[in-house]
C-alpha cells in the first residue's frame, strides 16, 4: 500500500473510533428487536453469489476403515467409487495432520507428554519418515514443501520416473506422507522395484501404505488415482487432543469412566448402525451404508455419544471442556477446508473425515459465501449442476 493508501485507511479507522466514542452506546434492544447478528452479510453480499463465485464442498463421512481391514474387500467400495466419480472433485481433502500440525506436534513432544501422546497414535511414522528424508536431502520442511509444490505446479502427471521419485523424497521430508504414497502409487511396480533413491525404510513404509485399508487409501486415493489427481490435502488437527490428554490423569479417569457416557447413548440407533453395517458387507456393497451414514438419521443418532458431556456432573468442569476442544477441533477441519477451496476458480473438494465429523463440518462450511455444501444424495439426484 503506498503513503496515500495508508493515510485512507488509518483516516477511515479514525472515524470509526471517533464515532465508537462520540456516538453514543450501542443499545442491545433484546431479541427481535432487529436481525439475528451477523445477518447484515447475508442480507447484503449473499444475493450476490453465484455457482460461478461458489466452490463445491461435499464432505463424506465414512467408517474407519482400518477397523474393518479383516472383511473389507476392494469390491465393497466400487459403487461408492463410481459415485463419487460423479462429483469429479478437482480436490480431495482427508482427516490427516496437516504439515503444520506435525511440525508443532514434534516442537512440542519434549516438553509436552501429551503431544508425544498424540504423535504416538497419528503421525509418528509421518514425521519419522519426514526427519529421514530432510537428512537425506539436505532440507528443512519448508523448503520441501516449496519443492513439491513447484514440481506439481509444473505438471505432475507428466513427470519422468526420476521426477517423481524426486517429488516422493520432497513430500516426505514436508510431512505429506498420504501424497507421497499417491505418487509412489503412479510409478509402476517395477519402478518402484528398482528404485535405490529412497532408503529402503522408506520404500517399505511406502509399500506398506498402498496395501492399508485405511480410507485415505482405499478412497481417497483411489478416487484421486481414476480423475488423475496428484496431490491429497490433509486438514486434521489434534491439537485439542494435547489439551484434554494435559489434564490431570485423575480426571481423565473419571471422565471416561462416567457410566453415563454409555447410558445416554441411543442403543436403538447403535444396533441398527451394527446391523446395517454387517448386511452391507455381507452384501459385498458398501454404497447403501454409506447413504446412510451420510443422512440425517444416522447424524442423530451418532450425536448422542456426546450427550453425557452436557450433564454438569463433573465439578472440575473437565466434561464441558472436552466437548468444547471437540468443537474446536471440528473448526480447525472446517478452517483447513475453507483453504483447501479457496482458488481463483470455483474447485470442487470431495472431504473423506470420520462420519462423526460430517454434522459440525456441514455446518460451519454452509454460513459462509464462497462455498456451497453438496450432499451424497444430490450425486444421485440433481447431480452436480
């Protein structure tokens, strides 16, 4: 901004401070004496959207799908493939830390036991493969991450084997590990085979990872591998996560043991979510269960588990905590979403999180303008127009 520019913007400033002070209190008149607040942006730049401003968000909420890896088969999912194909995301974004959240994660994990914690159940093999290549290559993670992001701008699907093993190395040492794996997916079994760039660790971790039945593989990936996608950007945070697991280990106990954490569940619903879920895999299709989990019912059901939260039974007020660094959590995902979507044309994100995630995520994406949430159910309706 030049001088001129800043001299506007500082001249405006003052007037509104001039006028905070000299034009009298704000009077809260009470309920329905005006617009609900916040209103005034829908009432005035809302009318002027269009599918040409909007991105396309279409969260998916989905089993974990490691948890089923003794009965899952590739054939279950291809009808919930095929669908989805009919989004044609431009981008796909899956429950995994982002490059950020690592990074703080093992900055803290020394002086934080909770932060070793979560690193141990989510992204230990992320960031110790992350550490392996930056030594490897002689960079810090942000020079990686600026590596990989060149070499995709530069045409990731018409990358050279030796190209791409290049791109593997750069994403690992940035912490995108679901990335690199979708790379090493695009180089052919034999190249890979042949391969003596990466550390055999690394080839293994790789290898491993194409074979997991984790969702990120099995639909994201998969997903990405038929539109040609090179890149999965990841948007989980579990920062909230450190914060609970930091408080007193006698609370903790407590908490989770409050027998009304079971009692206030809606056990009708969880045995007709079993009983739905065993007839879809014995089915061999997976697509039914999915539409479902996608719905309303399933949303209202499925939020029950929190309700022993809301009871006040807790003196240290550690319940109310928790729920609150849930709700936090959600809004970290949305705002980690909202980046993914914003672009200089309208993109189309396909968003693969825990279905317990779609409800809280549907509705912090839907008040804002430059996105429009789609639902399954509108891929097998009105489409995606």
């Amino acid at each position: 901004m030049n001088v001129r520019g800043r001299a506007s913007g500082l001249s405006v400033l003052m007037v509104g401070m001039a006028c905070s002070a000299s034009c009298g209190p704000i009077v809260d008149e009470g309920p329905g004496a005006g617009s609900i607040p916040g209103d005034a942006i829908h009432e005035v730049l809302a009318p002027r959207t269009s599918s040409r401003f909007q991105s396309q968000v279409l969260v998916l909420g989905t089993l974990h799908l490691s948890g089923e890896k003794e009965r899952l088969e590739p054939g279950h999912l291809l009808s919930l493939l095929d669908l989805l194909e009919r989004f044609s995301p431009t981008r796909i974004a899956v429950e995994s830390f982002t490059t950020d959240e690592v990074a703080l994660l093992a900055e803290l994990e020394t002086d934080v036991p909770a932060a070793a914690q979560v690193l141990d159940m989510f992204a230990r093999g992320t960031l110790t493969a992350g550490r392996t290549m930056q030594r490897a290559l002689g960079v810090h993670r942000v020079a990686a991450d600026g590596l990989a992001r060149a070499a995709l701008e530069d045409g990731g699907s018409s990358l050279t084997d030796d190209q791409r093993l290049a791109l593997v190395a750069w994403l690992l040492a940035a912490y995108e590990l679901n990335s690199a794996a979708l790379q090493w997916s695009y180089l052919s079994p034999e190249s890979r085979g042949r391969d003596q760039t990466l550390p055999a660790e690394i080839r293994d971790l790789l290898d491993g990872r194409l074979e997991s039945p984790n969702e990120v593989v099995t639909l994201a990936s998969a997903l990405a591998r038929r539109l040609g996608l090179q890149r999965l950007h990841s948007i989980d945070s579990q920062y909230d996560g450190v914060r609970t697991l930091s408080a007193p280990e006698a609370s903790l106990e407590t908490l989770f043991s409050d027998p009304m954490r079971g009692e206030l569940r809606d056990r009708e619903w969880a045995a007709r979510a079993d009983s739905l879920k065993d007839a879809a895999f014995a089915a061999g299709d997976l697509l039914s269960l999915y539409r479902w989990m996608n719905g309303q019912e399933y949303q209202r059901g499925d939020l029950t588990q929190w309700n022993w939260l809301f009871e006040g039974r807790h003196p240290d007020g550690l319940d109310r905590f928790r729920y609150a660094m849930w709700e936090l959590r959600n809004i970290r995902q949305a705002t980690q979403i909202m980046d993914v979507a914003a672009s200089g044309r309208p993109e189309r994100v396909l968003v693969v999180v825990g279905s317990s995630h779609k409800p809280h995520l549907d509705r912090l994406l839907g008040v804002h303008l430059t996105v429009r949430t789609v639902q399954l159910a509108d891929l097998e309706t009105a489409g995606t127009s």
